[in-house]
C-alpha cells in the first residue's frame, strides 16, 4: 500500500482551514497519480493503491467538512464516493480471486475443481467491474474532479484569509 | 454507518483544536461499538471496521497534533480495520460458496432429471455420474475454512481489544486530545483575561485622562471667573500705594 504523502508546513496551531486546503490538494493529486494502469488485471495493487488514495482524500474531506460550502462539497464527496465504490467492486474481486487462488493451492489436485468454478465466475464479476470503472477513471472523468476539488482548496484558502 | 456529527468545529480556529474534537467523537464511536462486536454479532462488526477506519485516517492527518499516543493508536486502528475486514471477507464470502454450491447441484439434480426420462423412479448411478460432482467436496472444504478462519479472527479481535484495553491505547490518546482541549481553552481564558485587564487599563488611563481634563478645565473656570470678576463695573483695583 502506498504511503502517504507528508503534508508540508502543517502545524497544530495553523488555521484548520488553511490545512484542508494543503491535505486536500495533496490528496488529490495522490488520487491523480495512482491512475495509472489501474485497469490492468495482471497487477491488482494499482486498484488497492487508488482506492487507498480515495479514502484518505474522502477522510479529509469529511475531517474538514465546516471548511468547504455545503453544495461544492457535497457534490465533490459524493463523486469521490462514486469513484471508491467503482474500486471497490473491482478490488473486492482481486481479493476474493487471489485468496481463491491461496486456498486451492493447498488443495489435493481432484478437490480444486469446485473453487475453480467459482474463481471463474469471480473473474467474470472482475471483469464486469471493470468496465463499470473504465469511464470513471477516464483522464476527463479525473480532470473534472479534480478541478471541482481545486475550486474546493480555493474556497477554504479564503476561508482561512 | 453514517459518521456521528461533531459538534463546535470552527474553520477559523486551529487545526489541532478541531482535530481533538474530531478524535474525541470518532475515537468514543469505535469504542461504542465494542461490547456488542465481542459478542459476536456481525453488524457490530462491521460498524466498528468502519469506525476504525476513521480513527485511523483522522489520525492519518492530524496525529501529529497530539504526539505518540496518537501515532500508536493510528497503527492499532490500523490492525484493528484489518482483523475485522478479514472477519468481514470470510463473512461475505461464506454465503457466495454456499449459494454457488448450491446452483451447480440445482443444475445437477434438472440433468439428473431430464436423463431419468419416463423411468418410474430415478437411479442412483445417474446421480454419481452428475457433472459438477467433483466440485461439491472443494467447496465443501472451502466452506468448513472459511468458518474456522472466521472463528480464529474473531479469537484475535478478542484477545487483540483486551490488550489494547490493558495497554491503556485508547484511553492514553483519549487524554492526549483532552488534555490539548483544556491548554486550549486555558490559552484563550488567558487571552481574554490579558484583553480584559487591557481594557481596564485603558478605560483607568481615560478616566484619568478625564479627570485631569476636569480639574484643568475647573482651574482655568476658576482662573478665568476671578480675573472677570476684576473687570466688573465699580470695581476698582486697589492701587498700590506708592510712598
């Protein structure tokens, strides 16, 4: 899982407006940068490595709620959201198929037909959740989010003048 | 699981003043949940994966505010969501299997069916000629794992929320947060204390100011009514008598 990435000059006694202006504009752009290949099924830590950065985008902008105006607010949380969920049906997937996969490996060679069958079946689901995600992680899809949370940034910046 | 409002958070104030209100509602959340989710009910469970969840990214971005205790108790939330989201996964995918397991013998026993024809009774040798009999037994045995697995994480939840119960994790951020509330609210107290004797102060300095202005004002009246008076018709100075 990737790690998060440090926020500069944050300090305790600074504006709390001022800081969901700096965490959320690094957490969007840690949104942006795990993008990248997350289609890919070969390497399901891409998907993980998103998701993860949803959540700590979606965690900042519920920890900083009072900063942001209501309707801008709602409407960004919500397409975060959306984006989580799309990930999340993939990743459920990954999961489930890899620790199949674990588990039939420990198997007798005539008991693994049964899990067999239901990896397949998991792989259609996986692959199902794919193209529900394709257009959400279209570079248009992601520039519009992203704009909608730079606008957000701005709003708590002024907020915190 | 909606997250609980958190009450008197203010954009002008600090970061670390809303964080400890934030923690202090997020952190008395998780821990509301743990009576009913060692008793093993699911739901429970799973409320309180999400709830530590939050601690966990809450403390993600501003347990730096409140030091080691903030830090250890984002790494216990941490395992904390991870055993519970195990729990939930073996959760969820147990009625998967058992759902998949039955579809392949409902499809089985329509072939079994349709093979047996007009026959009076149906025989038992087309039943063990089913094609996805050999499935059955995998799924069996993945079925049998998956319950086993739940109840040992549910044996390491156990055993993990005492110890952290024991260790004090919770209870010391909890008087971390309460104790940057209370310098706060000390801070500002002597803030307005310091603003409050400024204006005293200053009120002091003008009434003094005032009263200056008065008696000056009063001495001049003075001054001013006695060399008036000598300017009176029929009065006469005195001359000095010069001999």
């Amino acid at each position: 899982m990737a790690k998060a990435k440090p926020i500069p000059d944050l300090s305790a006694d600074g504006a709390y407006a001022d800081a969901a202006a700096r965490i959320v504009e690094v957490r969007t752009g840690e949104l942006v940068e795990h993008a990248q290949g997350v289609l890919d099924t070969g390497d399901i830590e891409r998907v993980h490595d998103m998701r993860v950065a949803t959540r700590r985008l979606r965690a900042a902008l519920e920890i900083f709620e009072p900063c942001f105006p209501v309707k801008s607010h709602r409407q960004a949380l919500a397409e975060v959201k959306r984006l989580a969920d799309g990930l999340g049906e993939r990743r459920d997937r990954d999961v489930a198929i890899a620790s199949l996969h674990a588990f039939n490996d420990q198997m007798a060679a005539p008991d693994r037909r049964g899990v067999d069958s239901l990896i397949e079946r998991l792989r259609a689901e996986q692959e199902e959740a794919n193209v529900a995600l394709t257009p959400l992680v279209e570079e248009a899809n992601l520039r519009a989010l992203r704009e909608g949370l730079q606008e957000l940034t701005r709003e708590a910046r002024s907020v915190a003048a | 699981m909606k997250a609980r409002p958190v009450k008197k958070l203010d954009p002008t104030r600090s970061l670390g003043e809303n964080a400890a209100r934030i923690i202090q509602v997020r952190l008395d959340e998780m821990r509301s949940f743990a009576p009913k989710a060692l008793d093993g009910k699911a739901k429970a469970q799973h409320d309180m994966r999400i709830a530590a969840k939050r601690v966990r990214y809450v403390l993600e971005a501003t347990g730096f505010c409140f030091g080691r205790p903030a830090d250890t108790a984002r790494r216990r939330a941490r395992d904390l969501q991870d055993i519970l989201g195990e729990i939930h996964d073996c959760e969820v995918m147990m009625p998967r299997v058992r759902a998949h397991l039955d579809q392949l013998q409902r499809v089985d026993a329509e072939a079994v069916r349709t093979k047996a024809g007009d026959a009076p009774d149906l025989d038992p040798r087309l039943a063990a000629q089913a094609r996805h009999r050999t499935a059955y037994r995998g799924l069996d045995l993945l079925s049998v794992y998956l319950e086993a697995r739940r109840r040992l994480l549910f044996d390491r939840f156990e055993a993990f929320w005492r110890r952290q119960e024991e260790t004090g994790t919770w209870t010391r951020l909890e008087r971390a947060v309460n104790r940057y509330l209370h310098r706060t609210r000390e801070a500002r107290r002597t803030v307005k204390a310091a603003e409050r004797a400024r204006l005293q102060a200053e009120a002091a300095e003008r009434a003094a100011r005032r009263a200056e202005a008065q008696s000056k004002r009063a001495r001049l009246d003075r001054e001013r009514a006695g060399a008036s008076s000598d300017d009176l018709p029929g009065h006469r100075p005195e001359k000095s008598t010069q001999r």
